[in-house]
C-alpha cells in the first residue's frame, strides 16, 4: 500500500466516524439539517478520497449513498428510521471496502461483495426518484428548495486544470461526469491551446481545458465543490447567469446595516461569490500592492477573475456606500476620510470611490478562518513525542540546577534571569506532555453505536449516559482499554439489564441505563461502566461455579469472592448462548487485558439495583499535583487530590491509630512500612489521605508541600510492588517515589488481619 | 534471554569486544554491544520492599533507570561502594521493548577483543555463581574472565518475580487471584 492509500485510509476512517456521530444525531433529532450536511461531507470526501487513490468499488458505492444523502440533505426525503439504518449499514460497509483496500485485496471476497450488491438495490429502492438520472423532461420536485434557487439556469464555467492534475491522481473526466450529477451539460468546448508541440509535450501532464455550459438548479458553491479536489490547481470561473444576477442584488439590497460593511463580505453573503474566490481575489489584491504600490480594488479584480459579474459588484458597491453614508451621518468616523485617500487612485469600476479599500481590511479574518480549519489537527509520531518529552525533562532537571547555582551565588540579576528560565522550562514541560493525553470522550462516544445496535439485537430498550469524556489519559492506554470496555458494555447489556417486563415488575423505568464514567483517582484514572440491572445473582454464580468445578461445594465465599468468580476464564451463568456474551470467553478477556495494563477491575454490585465494573489503571505517563513529602533522605509524593490535611504526630502515641476530632484515624509509619534507615525526627507529621471513603495517616519526617509531578513509571522490573505507583524526579535531580495509597493501606490491613488469624486459614484454590 | 551457550558461542564471530570489571575481585566480562555507557556511581534511591540485590534508581537524564547490585544478584555480600565503584548502563531486551538498566561494579578495566579461540565452555561448577548465567570463560594473558549471559543474569522477568515474593499474598487484589 503507497503513502497516498495510506493517508486515504486514516482519514476516511474518521470521516466515517464522523458519519456515523451524524447518522445517531441525527436519528436523535431529525429536525436538525446541520447533521446531513456533515454526513454528506464525509461521504463526499471519502468519495472524493477514493476517486484519488483509484479505488472504483468505493467510489461508485459512496456515490451511491451521497444520491440518498443528497435527497435528504434538500428535504426531499425524510431521514426515516429505516433510511438512518440503512445507512448506518452502509457505513459499516464503507469500513470493510476500507479493510479490503487497507489489505491492498485488489478483487473483494464473495460475501462483501454480496453485501454491496444488498446494500445498493437498498439505496436504490430508497432514492427510488432518483435526481441523479432524472432527464430535464422530468424535473425534480422542486417544492423544498430554496426560493431563488429552483429554477434551472444556464451556468458558464470555465475550467483550466493544471499541469500536475493527472501526476497527482485526479482525471478530469471524472469531475465532468460529476457536474453532470448536478445538472445538465449544454454546451463543451475543450481548450487545448496551452498543448505544446509534440516533441515538448510531457505525456504525464495535464494540458486541458474547458468552456462549459451548465443548466442546473444548484448554486455556485455546490458548482465550485465539485472541484474541490482540484481548486488548488486549476484556474475556475463560475459565471452565474443572467437572471441570477437580479437576485444576488436584491439579495445585496436586502442586506442588514452592518456596522462596516465589506464588500466581500457581502457578495459572499449573497452567495455572489465563493469564499476561496474571494480569498483568491484578496490574494492578487495582496500581490499587486506588493509590486506596485496602488492596489486595485478588490470589486475589480473579482470581476476580473470572472468571479462575479460587474453589476453585481456594482450593486454591492452602492449598497455598502449606502450604509457607509447613513453611518457618516450618525458619526462622522475619521476612518472614512482613509478611505477616500486610497480609493481616489483607483477606479476601473464606475463607483462610489469610498468603498472599494475596504476589501484590504478583509483578508485577516477570512484567512484566520480558513487556516484554523486547516492547522485543526497535526500527525506526529508517537516517538518523536517521546523524545521531546525526555529532552524536555532534562531540560528542567538542568534548569533546576542553573536556578540553584544562581541562588548560591546571590546576584540578584542571575536569580532573576534564572526564575523567569526555570518558569519558561516548567510551561514547556506542561505542554509537552499534554500532547500525548488524549480526552477518552472520543472513545466513549463510539459505544453510542454500540448500544444503539446491541439495544435493537437484545429488543431491550437501553441509554447510554456518558460522563467525564474530558478525562485524559495517555494516547497508549486509550488505544488499549477499548475493546474492555467493549466487553463489559456488552456484558452489562446482556447479563445485567433485564427485559423490558422485569423491569416495570420491579418499579424500574423501562428504558434500561448503561452509565461510562471516567475520573482521576489519586493516581490513577478509573473508568466505569455501570447498569441499572438486576445486579449479580451471587447464589446463582456460585452454584455454577460449583457446577463447573471451579470452587469446592463447601466452601463459603463472600460476596465479593464471588464477584470475582465471573473473571475466572471459561466461567458464564447464561442459560443459553447468544451472539453477544455467555459463551464464558469475555470477562477473563477483559480482567487479563486490563491486568497487562498494570491496572485492576472491581465488581461492586447490588441486587436489584445494577452493577458498576471500576476498572483502576494507572498514568503510565501524566502529570498530576503531589504533595511531596520526606523521610530521612527518600522523598514521597503522595497524589494532592488524596489530601485532607497535615496534622503534627503526638509525642506520646504507641498505638497506631489518632484521635481525629472524634474520629479514629489508623496510620502508617512509613519509616516502618518501607524499612528506612535512620532514626525518626522529633517531630514528625501525620498527612491525612482520603480514598474511597477510607481515612488514613501516613507519618513523614518532613513536608515539602505541593510539588507538581511528572510520573514516571517503574517499568517491568518492578511491576509486582504495590504501594508505590510511580517515580518522579525532582528538581534537585533526585528521585522521588509516588505512593498509591489505597494498596498501601490495602496491604497493611491485611497484614494486620494475618497476625491475628490463630492458625493458617486452608488455600482456598 | 533464551540463548543457550551452544547458541550464544555460536554467535561469537572470529573476535568479539567484551567490556571486562572487576567485581568482588573477580574479573567479569560483558558484550560491548548491550553496554550503552559507564556513569559514576552517585545518589541511587533506594526502593523500598524489593530484594536487596535491587539497589534503587537512579536519575539518568531525566529516565528512571533501575541499578542492580551484580554481587548481590550472584549471591555474595552487597558491594560497597567505593571511590572507583561505577554503574554500566545496558540495554536489555525484554519482550518487544528495551529495558535500560544499570549495574553497580566495583571498577570498570577495559575493553578487550577477545578471539573465539581463546573462550572456552563454562564450567560445570566451581565458577561460584549459576552456570546458566555464563557464557563461556575468555582467556586474556593467562587469566580467565567470566563472560556474562548478561539477559539471563538481568532478567527482567525473573527479577521481577523474585521481587514479588515478599509481597505474594493469596487474598491479593481481585485482580490478582485472577490468574
């Protein structure tokens, strides 16, 4: 597969989710026309895209869905259930002709191609009126239409494709058999006069051109989309028609009073003009000022570019003089008096002269615009973001030490110098890493589709509510914990919502709820999924696991022990085996996944009120606020957001627990617990941590305060240490460790409880 | 890891470059090829609840890289350190990934070619630490030094299994008694 392909396939990709995100709004809210018009977007670039990269059975399947897309973009059909459906299906379709593409598979297998035929005969029997083939003897309804845009007219467009068009993929042919989707093709002359002797001409390139005459009903910017994969290259002019021009002006005239009004900006709100001819209208306009010193006003040259026709322009001019006049009246701006100093050199268009420089002041916003759109997003490889972290960390480990040499020396000036470097140092450092987290919203939202699906599959009416989408995490882990979640969303579907009439027997709504949730905890990030089903049925996983050998019959088991049991591989309690889960692979699908990940799932569970599956992973690579403490020469940090408060340790205090206003409060010597060296100091601190509804005291020798942390993970090596989450480098260059404290705790009750168990309790595997 | 000698002296092409130490008196000698560089020894922080032939971590340009007291590991006393101790930093496979780690040494000496005439099979015992972690004995003027399978002596997996003995626990976390 070539780099192009490649590129294709990425992006289609997320067309295609885009697509899909529209499809489900749109089902949600068919009202909502913005919708269809980002569906019809993707389709038509991944078409576009396809068109490129030679891919014929995409190119003609997409086209077929932009026909339906098209008809109910202008409201000629209604978005239907079934239509939607469809094409969703049409959709997932897309997805596998990409596989196959991605694949490099030159010929389809049999059963997508049955697929294709299936899905084709379904688009036609939907778009049955099709527009598309409509001859002009039989013209479509036009009732829905735009007023001022129903009646067919006679377009001139005038097309000169640039050499490179064929080297870079594109056939002109192509883009003639599209426009003729949009209307009918009069008249075609082609120009060849650019076409060098035959000796100098380069097979490879490109030395066409066209005069064509369109009759169609569309507007100029659905004319000038249709080059939208060539607009780079070729030199196009859409002249409109005659009898659009008197709408364009009523349409001018008819314009709101702005406060200032720019001519472009009204032509283009007219929709006189497209937004890349005005940006290319500025653009000469920009070119000539640079050469010569006069600049033609911009009313000129897009007449000259053929991008409008003069009286239009002229309207516009008379208009905008208008509204400039009446606000002359009101206040006599200084800014008019500019105007007419530039304006007076220049006059090609007969027209009131204080108009025409406005258009200078127009190309900041229109080209802001049309550079964030493109700047939106930026492909990097993951390790050159790696390799500009690590630099960046040294980078603040040697700021650390210039900022303490600076201190030692006392001139004012350096430290100064230094304080401002080392704040620089720490903005890039925050940065930096923010670009590997990614939001996990995105991937939240494709389980919309899931449940949407499964809902219909199962016949149970279930809602997804989505929560903490902001949460970020790092790019690696998102890519990992997907299909999890997939399994526990599917599970909870399955086996934890009951059927609509369990439900209303029970005093539940009938819609079922399937909750995802994200959030930071300490250190780490925990993610949710939770139903409002019927909660685990303990006595019945225990007798199967009975059954199935998995625990001894005699043996009592808490409930969480049992909990844990549906983890265990081959284990399922469905009676019978569906499409989605039961079949016993799945759950220790999902425990192995999520264990590979450092991280851990917990089962809490109701009966009656629902499950929540709590999947707990750790930021491999994340910033998070510590609060840093100290004993003898190690440092530990301890996560900020687990911090209550800072209390001093009572001289006299034997045993392990405090009087907290009333409240016990057990703590931990940390000296003790990690086996310091060195003798405890006078007066040691106790930081109190919440987690979990747990309080705890962890006794310091010193605190150090709040310390923003940069984890860095342990690695394999010690991957079994539980307590200690992380490690992190502080600014001195030494290493401080992260404390994870619910397993620290975790581990000091149990071994607490061990002490005083009378005998060793039987294995219970 | 997984290279048996048979493998590992096979893969000896007509000389190879060892760097050798010293350690517990003994002389040592290690691939150049996995060895990245040889730093001082300075500040290792201590990590607490792991073996003691773990020495802690050190702050390697901004990496936490664990330093694995190689006496230690071999069964002797912890080393001392000195003022001529010093960490090589190597490069170990582990999985798809590279494991940086650092070894603590009591010096480092040279770099020797070392022709594979003159490396003979490891002795079966008498070498006093695990047969399987040496990979032959080079000759060098009269001398023996002890060529380290260094990924089987770093093994991250077996490392990381014996650092979790201590903290093995039947009623684990959920996720633990998965397994």
């Amino acid at each position: 597969m070539d780099e192009l392909t490649g590129v294709f396939v990425q992006e289609s990709r997320e067309q295609l989710a885009e697509m899909e995100a529209g499809l489900l709004a749109l089902e949600a809210n068919p009202e909502e026309t913005s919708d269809i018009n980002a569906i019809f977007r993707a389709a038509h670039t991944i078409k576009g895209g396809a068109g490129v990269v030679e891919c014929s059975y995409l190119e003609s399947f997409t086209h077929k869905v932009e026909n339906l897309l098209d008809q109910l973009r202008d409201g000629r059909l209604s978005p239907s259930e079934m239509r939607i459906n469809l094409l969703l299906d049409c959709a997932d379709h897309i997805g596998l002709l990409l596989d196959a593409l991605e694949q490099g598979e030159t010929t389809l297998s049999t059963s997508v191609i049955d697929a294709d035929t299936r899905l084709r005969e379904r688009l036609e029997q939907e778009s049955a009126p099709s527009v598309a083939s409509a001859s002009p003897a039989s013209p479509p309804p036009e009732a829905v239409a735009p007023v001022g845009e129903n009646a067919p007219d006679i377009w001139y467009i005038s097309v000169r494709f640039g050499e490179d068009v064929l080297r870079h993929g594109m056939d002109p042919i192509a883009f003639l058999r599209f426009l003729t989707t949009l209307g009918d093709i009069r008249e075609l002359q082609t120009l060849a006069d650019t076409m060098p002797p035959a000796e100098q001409m380069d097979p490879e390139a490109c030395y066409l051109g066209f005069e064509i005459c369109l009759e169609t009903s569309a507007g100029k910017p659905e004319i000038e989309a249709v080059f939208d994969f060539v607009r780079d290259e070729c030199e196009l002019h859409i002249l409109p028609p005659h009898s659009r021009s008197e709408d364009y002006i009523a349409l001018i005239n008819a314009l709101p009073d702005d406060e200032r009004p720019l001519l472009g900006e009204m032509l283009l709100r007219a929709g006189a003009l497209t937004e890349s001819e005005l940006l290319i209208g500025l653009n000469s306009q920009e070119l000539a000022k640079a050469y010569t010193d006069n600049s033609p006003p911009i009313g000129a040259i897009l007449v000259e570019h053929k991008s409008v026709r003069p009286e239009v322009v002229e309207a516009a001019i008379q208009r905008q003089s208008a509204i400039q006049q009446a606000q002359q009246q009101t206040a006599p701006a200084p800014r008019v008096i500019e105007h007419e100093e530039v304006s007076a050199q220049i006059e090609p268009v007969a027209s009131p002269p204080a108009v025409v420089a406005d258009g200078e002041h127009h190309p900041a916003p229109a080209k802001a615009r049309a550079a964030s759109s493109e700047a939106r997003m930026l492909r990097v490889q993951a390790e050159k973001l790696d390799r500009l972290i690590d630099l960046v960390g040294e980078l603040v480990i040697a700021g650390a030490s210039a900022t303490e040499l600076a201190r030692q020396s006392g001139a004012t000036q350096l430290v100064e110098a230094t304080s401002l470097l080392s704040r620089l140092v720490e903005d890039i450092r925050d940065s930096a890493l923010q670009l590997r987290m990614v939001q996990i919203g995105e991937t939240f939202n494709r389980f919309n589709r899931v449940v949407r699906d499964v809902s219909h599959e199962l016949g149970k009416d279930i809602g997804l509510v989505i929560r903490g989408g902001e949460t970020e995490l790092d790019k690696s882990l998102i890519e990992k914990v997907g299909d999890p979640l997939m399994h526990l969303v599917r599970n909870a579907m399955d086996h934890g919502i009951e059927s609509q009439e369990k439900r209303q027997a029970a005093g539940k709504p009938a819609r079922g709820r399937i909750e995802l949730n994200a959030y930071h905890d300490s250190s780490s990030v925990v993610i949710e999924v939770s139903d409002d089903g019927g909660g685990l049925p303990y006595d019945k996983i225990l007798a199967k696991a009975v059954a199935q050998g998995l625990v001894p019959a005699n043996q009592s088991l808490t409930d969480e022990e049992i909990a844990a049991l549906i983890f265990r591989p081959g284990f399922s309690t469905a009676d019978r085996v569906s499409n989605l889960s039961g079949r016993g692979v799945g759950l220790d699908v999902v425990a192995r996944n999520i264990q590979a990940l450092r991280g851990t799932v917990e089962i809490k569970s109701k009966p009656g009120q629902g499950s929540r599956f709590v999947i707990r992973l750790p930021l491999t690579l994340a910033i998070i606020d510590g609060f840093l403490t100290a004993v003898g020469k190690n440092y530990f940090i301890v996560p900020l957001d687990t911090v209550v408060e800072c209390i001093e340790l009572p001289t006299h205090c034997d045993r392990e627990y405090l009087n907290l206003r009333g409240e016990v409060l057990p703590f931990l010597r940390l000296r003790d617990e990690f086996e310091l060296e060195g003798e405890p100091s006078t007066r040691q601190s106790v930081v109190v941590v919440q987690y979990a509804g747990h309080k705890v005291g962890l006794v310091v020798d010193r605190l150090h305060g709040e310390f923003q942390t940069v984890i860095k993970p342990l690695g394999p090596l010690f991957r079994h240490l539980r307590g200690i989450g992380g490690s992190t480098i502080l600014g001195s260059g030494e290493v401080g460790l992260i404390l994870d404290v619910p397993l620290l705790a975790r581990r000091a009750s149990r071994r607490e409880a061990r002490s005083f168990e009378p005998a060793p309790r039987a294995h219970k595997h | 890891m997984g290279q048996t000698h048979q493998d590992a002296a096979a893969n000896l092409s007509a000389t190879q470059q060892f760097l050798t130490f010293s350690l517990s008196g003994e002389m040592f000698g290690v691939g150049i090829l996995t060895v990245k560089e040889i730093i001082e020894y300075g500040e290792v922080t201590e990590i607490p609840m792991v073996p003691a032939f773990i020495c802690g971590v050190i702050n390697l340009r901004g990496a936490v890289v664990p330093v694995i007291d190689l006496a230690a590991r071999f069964g002797n006393t912890p080393t001392i350190p000195s003022r001529r101790t010093c960490i090589i930093i190597l490069e170990i496979r582990h999985e798809d990934s590279t494991q940086t780690l650092g070894v603590l040494v009591d010096s480092v000496s040279a770099v020797l070619d070392i022709p594979t005439s003159e490396i003979e099979p490891p002795p079966a015992f008498g070498a006093r630490i695990r047969a399987d972690f040496i990979v032959g004995m080079g000759k060098v003027d009269g001398h023996f030094v002890i060529l380290l399978d260094i990924e089987r002596v770093l093994s991250v997996d077996e490392i990381a299994t014996l650092a979790s003995l201590g903290e093995s626990d039947t009623s684990e976390a959920v996720s633990a008694s998965l397994n």
